[in-house]
C-alpha cells in the first residue's frame, strides 16, 4: 500500500504551503507518499452592508474562499509535479473535519503547518488540531514550521523541518 501523507493547513495559515511544502515534498518523495493537502476553514458568515441586508450570502463566500485558497495551494504545488498531489478546501468545525478527513484518507503521517511565532489562540488551535491525529493508531504527525526567520542555518533539503516535533512532541505542548 502506498504511504499517505496529510498536510493540513488551518485556517488563518493559507500562505503556510508556500513556505513550508519544500519540506513536505522532501519527506513525501523519501517515504513515496501520495500527498493529500487539506485546509480547514469555519463557515464564514454572511456580510451584510451597512443597512443591515445580506450583501454576500455564505455560499458566495465559502466560494471566494475556496477559489483564492485553491490558487495559493496550486501556486505551491506547482513545482512539485514529480509528486502525487491534490488538494482540497473544507468548511465547517475545523477539528471535527480533520477527524473526518483521518477517516477517509487514512494517512500515515500527517503534517501540521504550525506558524513558530502564533499567539495563545492559535496554538490552542494547533494543540486541538494535533491531539486529533495523535490519538488516532499508527498515524505520525510532523510540524512544519512555516516562519524561516527562527532558523539560524536552514538545510537545503530539509528548511522547514524541525525534526524534534517529527512524532508527537512540539512546540506547542
């Protein structure tokens, strides 16, 4: 069976692939995994204009969501065409989709895009999105670190991996 690798994107990280698919590439070439590159996304709410009527309803905006994700994703997938990868753009609970994504995608190893500098939000976020994958068996998480700035000397193969966070532990404990 072909390995599986999940990357997943949060919402509020939707640049996140472009600096961190290298990494992503890099292991999912070592391990000749199929690439499944999932972001999550609560569902937005209507806006309304300044007389308080509807001006985008949330399917006109889940739309616009989904159309500026998925050419960000297809900007940072473009380089990797030796790869097996798609895309994908969910709405709803982000927690309660990744779970559904695990179930029917069952990857092997699923990798967080974690910003190094986020606030207490979003590393909640993170800890929820992370605990998830792990309490599921067999399944390893890898955080990729999509701020380089933290990074004294970046490896050509490998500069968005911290390889202390490749199984369970991180930083966002």
């Amino acid at each position: 069976m072909t390995p599986r690798l999940l990357a997943v994107i949060p919402e509020g990280e939707e640049a996140a692939p472009l600096t961190g698919m290298t990494a992503v590439a890099a292991v999912a070439r070592a391990e000749r995994a199929r690439v499944w590159l999932a972001y999550f996304h609560r569902i937005p709410p209507a806006r309304l204009d300044h007389h308080g009527r509807v001006a985008v309803s949330t399917d006109t905006e889940m739309a616009r969501i989904a159309g500026l994700t998925a050419e960000t994703l297809r900007l940072a997938t473009r380089a990797f065409d030796d790869l097996d990868i798609e895309t994908v753009v969910r709405f709803g609970s982000p927690p309660r989709e990744l779970t559904l994504e695990l179930e029917a995608f069952t990857p092997t190893l699923v990798a967080l895009f974690a910003p190094r500098d986020a606030g207490p939000v979003a590393r909640w976020r993170m800890r929820t999105l992370r605990h998830r994958v792990t309490s599921r068996a067999g399944v390893r998480v890898l955080a990729v670190a999509t701020d380089w700035s933290r990074w004294s000397v970046p490896s050509q193969t490998h500069p968005a991996v911290s390889w202390q966070d490749v199984v369970v532990g991180g930083p966002y404990d």
